[in-house]
C-alpha cells in the first residue's frame, strides 16, 4: 500500500479551471472529415459531420491564452509573470525529468489535482511549472514587473516596433 495519502476534498482540482483549455485542445486534433465519409452517414449525423468539417484549427496563440486565463484563475499569476531564470538549474532538470506520474504526485503533495474525467490535463506541464513557482515563492508582483519589462523591452529591441501597448 502506498505511504502517500491525500484528502481528495482538499486538492485544488485544476481541471474545473481548464475546461475550456481542454476543449481547444480536443479541437485542435480533430481531423477534417472527408465528402465520402460525410455521403454514408444518416441525415441525422449529416449536420454533425458538416460542423466538424467546417470548423477553423486552434491555434497556439488561442491555447495560450486559455492557459494563462486557467493559471490567473488558480493562481492570480501566469508563467509570463516570472523570469525561467529564477529557477535553480536543479530545478530546470528536476522540471525536465518530470514525467505525469511524479507530476501527478508533485501537484497533489502541493495540494493541486491534475486530473480531470479523462485522465492527465494536457497542460499538465505547464501547471507544475506555475506550482513549484508558488512553492519557491516566485508569484510576487515584483517578479511580475520585473517579467513584463523584460518583455517590452524585448519587443522594443525588435526591429520595426515603435512601442508596446500594455493592458494593466
């Protein structure tokens, strides 16, 4: 029997945050169905089939922005409001070698849940970055300001841009 026990009532179930991430994320698979396969179906499928064909890839910036949505929900923060460097480099190869089922009982030993009804959340990766960032205590607005300027700055850098537009 496992040493590890949790109080399942006690974890932070991400997943009721990300259901909309996860939705993109099923989309954004989906294959295009072919005329041939849409002709065998029954009219009752037929208006499904269409739909599905029709519908526009996801794209990366779309996933993204549901990402930060679902961490600025859980925890305020996104992963833009922290520097990587701020990490350890035991901690970058500790985050490399992590795989979903040391993730699964990292998140849950921190009192997050990275399950939803059909498994590992997609971007379970990403959600242990932001949970070893609350444990090192890099979710502060200090950190934050000290991300978004060097995100101006880097767009600034940049050839052709003339200046940043920032919601705050």
């Amino acid at each position: 029997m496992s040493t590890i026990a949790f109080d399942q009532f006690a974890l932070t179930r991400i997943a009721d945050f990300a259901r909309s991430l996860s939705r993109l994320h099923q989309a954004s698979r989906r294959q295009p169905i072919d005329d041939d396969a849409i002709d065998r179906e029954f009219n009752a499928v037929l208006s499904r089939l269409h739909q599905a064909s029709r519908r526009q890839p996801i794209d990366d910036d779309a996933i993204d922005r549901e990402f930060n949505a679902v961490c600025l929900s859980v925890w305020g923060y996104t992963t833009d409001d922290f520097s990587d460097d701020l990490f350890s480099d035991a901690d970058h190869a500790w985050l490399d070698s992590l795989d979903e089922a040391h993730a699964r009982i990292f998140a849950a030993e921190q009192g997050y849940d990275l399950v939803d009804d059909n498994g590992m959340l997609t971007d379970w990766w990403g959600y242990c970055w932001m949970i070893l960032a609350e444990k090192r205590g890099l979710l502060t607005p200090e950190n934050r300001a000290a991300a978004r300027a060097a995100i101006e700055e880097k767009y600034l850098t940049a050839p052709n841009v003339i200046g940043v537009i920032v919601g705050r």
